[in-house]
C-alpha cells in the first residue's frame, strides 16, 4: 500500500431541513427563534483512506450522501465531527464555469477562474495557450462569455480546471458534459492524469463508467458506509441492492385493462439463474410471469428495451415467433425471450414488458419494470449504446503482404 | 492563519476585484464617469438644500483658510460615501456570488474583500480629484495633508471591512438584515457631522445636562473619521490625540472581530445559500 492521499477520519455532517424556510431578522425576534427544523446526519461516522495514485468511486442513491462527502473533501462544507486531510495539491470538477463572469471575455475569465483554483498569474500566462486550445475557443476567446454556447461554457470551465494539474482530482458527474468528441477528450485527460501517479476520486450515477475506471469503490447508504473494496465487488453488491433481482415493486407507468397481468419480470443468465448484471455479448433471457383471469386468444408479449432517459433502443413483439408462444392463455404461465448476444454497451437501462392480444387490446404494459445494469463484457467498443459484433478483415494491396 | 490564507489568496483578491470594477460599467454609456456623478449629484443637493437653503455654515477652515462649503462637505461625504456603499454592497456579494461558493473551495473573505476594494478604487479617485481642485481653485499646498489622509484611509479601510465582514455573512443567514441597514445607514448619515459640522451646532445643543449625549455622539466611529478627515483635509491641521487613538482602537476591533465572526459563519455558508 502506498501513502494515504486523502485521510477521511470518523467524519460526520448534520444537515438542517427547514420546515418554512424563513430566513428573516423580523420572524426570528418575533419567534425568539430562527426558523424551525429537523437535523439529520448527511454523513454519519465515515472513514475511507484513499491511496495515492488509484483512481477511487464513491457511488450510492440520491440522498445517500456521496456529494456531500465529495464536497467535504474540497473544503466547500465543513464536516461537523471528525477530520479530512487530503495531501497535495486538490482542485475539484463540482461545476465547470461556476463564477464566471458573463460580461468578462473568455480570456479574462480563464484569469478568474484559474486563480479560484488557487493557480498563480505566471502559471496561467504559461498555460492559457494549452487552455485555450484544449477548449478549441481559439476565435472566441476575446469574446464576452455571455455569448457563449452551453457547451463552449463547460468546455472552457473543463480546461481551466484540468489544467491546475492537481495531486489530487474531484470528479462529480461532470464528464457527462459536452459533445461526444469533447467527453472523450476529457477522460482521456483524466486517464492521462491517472497514468502519472495521481489521485482521482470519482462521484458518479454511471456504474458502468465507475467500473471501468475505478480501482476501489466506496458505497454509500444514507450517509452511512456500507462497502469500500475492488470496484466490481461493491458494484456488484451494490447494484444488487438497489435494483433488486426481481421487480415486484412497479415502478413507472402501469396500463391496460388488467384481464391479464405480468406479475414479474426476471432478468437471466444463460443458464436461467436470475441476476442483477449483465454483461456485453452474453446470453441473456428475459422471463415473464403472467397471470391471465380471462382466457386471451392470440396473446402478444412485447419487451422493450429503453435508455434511462426514455428513448426506446428497440421494442420487440412476440408474433414475430408465433410457433413458440401460446395462441391462448389463461391462468398463470411463463414466457421467456431469449437474446443470443447481448448488443447493449455498458451502461444502465430500462426494460417494459406488455401483454395485449393481435386485435390491439392492451391487458397491461409497465413501461419501466426493470432497470438493469450493463457491464463490460466482450467486445468493448469505444463509446455508443450498442455493439454490432463487428469484424475487422484487411484486404491487402496488391503487391503487399 | 487566516489571514495567512488571505495573503495567500491576494492573487484571487485581485482578480475578484478587477471582475467587480470590470462588471460594473462595461455596459454603460458613461462608464466610469458613473462612479462620479454620484458624489457630484449629491454634494449639489445637499450644497442647495443645506448651505443654501437652511444656512449651514462651517467654520473657515484653520489654519488653511479655506471657506468653501462644497469642500468640506466632500470632506465628509466621500468618507461616508465609502463606508455605506461598501456595506451595502458586500451584503449583496455572498448571495451574489452563492453558486461559486456552492462550487468551489477558497477564502470566501476574498468576495467581501473584492467589494471593498472595488470601492476603494472609487474612493481614492474621488479624494484625488478633490485634492487637485482644492490645489487649482483655491492654491492651497494640500498635498501633505494628503499623505496623512492616506493613513487615515487606511484605518477607515480596515474598520469598513470588519462590518461589510459581519453583515454580509450575517445576511445570508437573515436575509432581511438588508432593509435594516438601510435605516440604520440613514440614521448614521444624519448622526454624523457630514452635511453639518459639530461646532456652533452639536455642540451648542449637547451641552451641560445634555453632556452625556455628546459622548454617544461622539463615539460614532464614522463622526470620529469624518471629523479627521476634515482636520486634514480641509483645516489642514492634526486631528486631537484622543480621537486619532480612538480610530486606531476601533479599526482594529472592526477587522479582527469581522475575520472571527465570517470564519464562525463561514462553515455552514455553502448550505445556507
């Protein structure tokens, strides 16, 4: 083990939830009190070492506290007990932009932010060329950063702030901003980082993202550390814990008329043992449990497959195989889709399952019935949703081999 | 330590600063012409209303001789001009400032620091353009004079902070302590020898029974700098011992109390903004 990084020593931090937020002078002299409120503890009794050098995930719900410990760490709240010492130089990626001014020119806005970040006017002198560059603001950058696009704002914030070349790097879902071009462009910069010996700790919603680039992983539960160990493991756990292996508790839209239901969705390996992960280019088989109060002549179970955000990657219908599904049902049963090679990158996504008949009646549809995770398997492609199981053939020039 | 930190962060302090002086006229027409008209504005009004209308007089100035309401009046005003403008305005800055201190980590001092020395900036071009009229209009050597208002700048300088300190942290915790400084700065304007002077009129009134109102009277800070001010600057004379100390006593007060009472407040900023 090398030398400790960032000691996180028995810290806990109390929030106060306001009942009326009523921050006023006049209401606290009338009262004789300030406003009213409950406390809770954000943070409770956490203590993590962070090596120098790996790459570190904190990952957990909404509410489980992984920011606010991120933001502890860069000194912008101040824990209530216990100690953070982080050793070396730190700059956290919280907001790219965060106090830019809008009137100022890009320039003078590199000159602001830089040295929030506690860098030297020489040292920006220095690099501003490299910052400029990076950003690829070249033509802007005298420019007042009101007019700016969203993207050219988080580009140029990105810049600045990588540039502070830290010991330590504070990550906190910002990679996720950008083109697509400029997001690669930034994780190789903080790979880049990470291949010269520093510190990164990352706080992300993106498991598969933590997976790939995290050696350790700390869980976090409602303030409380559940797990700290190799990424997969707590991953693994952790996933398991917050998706559930089946999904008896409907989550998202529920339709339809309800003659029959699905009871329940099961996500498979291949070997039809439920699971919580499933990995890129396994088989995959999906198991639907209906239960049918009327007999339903010419069912049709459909599966789709969404991205978390709602757009639909692909709906599939069982007509298209109608020898293997039932051409009735009634009472309880099982229908299983099978997927040979699982097409889905790394990632997390959502699965709806409906059940309706060829005349176009819908019994029920769950738009969201169960939210999986996709970790990397093979192949591994370089960024996208999906793989189409590609193969490279070179065919020679003449004359060359 | 903390001002350790400070000096530290001076770079930072700069920076704020110039985004503060840059921000605050680049759209306008006038620019920083702006910054002056305030004062000007405002010495024609109260020279119309008070010198002109109701009569005030101040004594000649001694020993410079100078007799010149608009001068000794400026005396005045600039200084308080200073001192209001920059409180009220570092009330605003944390609020103002509120995602970059949700977002980043470093001496949040600096923000209410950036607004006194933007205003700074205006205070000492103000008190120059006074100084050359003062030397053009009425041919009088000022100019030593001068210097030693550079030292009592200083002092008004580090007991303005030590407020806008205080109640810019404070405000973020009771927002509506805004509208108390608003009548709270105007009761001081008028609790202050700045349209008026103190002698032939405060001390007329507040005296033998009424002594003990004197002494409030005369432990307003701002009244002991204004009357300094104008020792200097418009009698061309040292300000008495007494209230020289009193300055330096209170100034340092004002500072070291404001950096306590921001680092107590300064903890829980980020999640009360």
């Amino acid at each position: 083990m090398g030398q400790i990084a960032i000691a996180i020593d028995d810290v806990s931090k109390l929030f106060r939830l306001y009942h009326e937020r009523n921050n006023y002078l006049k209401a606290t002299v009338l009262r004789g009190r300030r406003a009213r409120y409950e406390e809770f503890w954000a943070l409770r009794d956490v203590s993590i070492d962070i090596i120098q050098g790996e790459t570190f995930g904190i990952v957990g719900n909404n509410g489980s506290g992984k920011s606010t410990l991120l933001k502890c760490i860069a000194g912008i709240l101040y824990p209530d007990k216990g100690r953070i010492n982080v050793d070396g130089r730190m700059a956290a990626l919280l907001e790219l932009g965060a106090g830019f001014h809008p009137e100022l020119s890009g320039r003078e806005n590199v000159y602001l932010n830089g040295s929030i970040l506690g860098m030297k006017r020489r040292e920006i002198d220095a690099k501003i060329d490299e910052i400029v560059d990076f950003a690829g603001l070249a033509t802007f950058i005298d420019t007042p950063v009101k007019n700016y696009s969203s993207g050219m704002y988080v580009r140029l914030g990105f810049s600045i702030a990588i540039s502070v070349q830290p010991d330590v790097l504070l990550v906190d879902e910002v990679l996720a901003v950008g083109d697509q071009d400029f997001q690669r462009k930034c994780l190789d910069k903080v790979a880049a980082l990470r291949d010269s010996g520093r510190t990164i700790v990352i706080v992300s919603h993106g498991l598969g993202q933590v997976r790939q680039m995290c050696d350790r992983v700390a869980w976090l539960d409602k303030g409380n550390l559940s797990a700290v160990g190799p990424s997969a493991e707590v991953i693994d756990t952790y996933a398991g814990a917050a998706f559930g292996t089946t999904a008896d508790q409907v989550r998202g839209a529920r339709l339809g008329s309800g003659e029959a239901l699905i009871e329940n969705v099961e996500l498979c390996d291949e070997h039809g043992q439920p699971v919580t992960t499933v990995h890129t280019g396994e088989s995959v088989l999906v198991r639907l449990h209906y239960v049918a109060s009327h007999a339903i002549v010419q069912p049709v179970f459909g599966i789709t497959l969404r991205r978390t955000d709602g757009d639909v990657i692909v709906s599939s219908p069982s007509t298209r195989d109608t020898p293997h599904v039932p051409s009735y049902i009634a009472g309880q049963g099982i229908v299983e889709m099978v997927v040979d090679r699982l097409p889905l990158l790394p990632g997390r996504y959502d699965l709806g399952v409906s059940l309706s008949d060829v005349g176009g009646r819908l019994f029920d549809e769950r738009t969201h019935a169960l939210p999986f995770e996709v970790a990397q398997g093979d192949p591994v492609e370089e960024g996208g949703l999906v793989t189409v199981h590609p193969r490279w053939k070179v065919h020679a020039p003449e004359g060359m081999v | 330590m903390q001002v350790a930190e400070l000096v530290r962060s001076r770079e930072l302090l700069a920076n704020l600063t110039l985004r503060e002086l840059r921000g605050r006229y680049k759209r306008s027409v006038l620019g920083w012409g702006w910054s002056l008209l305030n004062p000007l504005s405002s010495m024609i009004i109260y020279s119309l209303v008070f010198g002109f209308l109701l009569k005030v007089r101040f004594p000649d100035g001694s020993p410079s001789g100078l007799k010149a309401y608009g001068v000794s009046l400026l005396c005045g005003l600039l200084a308080w001009n200073f001192f209001s403008l920059t409180v009220g305005a570092s009330m605003g800055s944390l609020i103002g400032n509120a995602s970059l201190i949700k977002k980043a980590a470093f001496r949040r001092e600096a923000v209410v620091l950036a607004t006194v020395g933007a205003q700074l900036m205006t205070f000492l071009i103000e008190i120059s353009l006074l100084s050359i009229v003062v030397l053009a209009f009425y041919r009088r050597m000022i100019l030593p004079w001068l210097l030693l208002a550079l030292v009592l700048v200083v002092l008004l300088v580090a007991f303005t902070t030590g407020i806008a300190l205080i109640f810019s942290s404070l405000n973020v915790y009771f927002r509506d302590l805004q509208h108390l400084w608003t009548l709270t700065a105007q009761l001081l304007f008028y609790a202050s020898p700045v349209v008026y002077p103190v002698k032939g009129y405060v001390d007329v009134k507040l005296r033998g029974s009424r002594m003990w109102l004197r002494w409030i009277y005369e432990a307003n800070p701002i009244g002991a700098f204004i009357q300094s001010f104008r020792n200097l600057l418009y009698d061309f004379r040292m300000p008495p011992g007494g209230r020289l100390a009193y300055i330096v006593i209170i100034s340092f007060v004002s500072l070291f109390g404001g950096l306590r009472v921001f680092a107590r407040l300064d903890r829980r900023l980020a999640e009360e903004l």
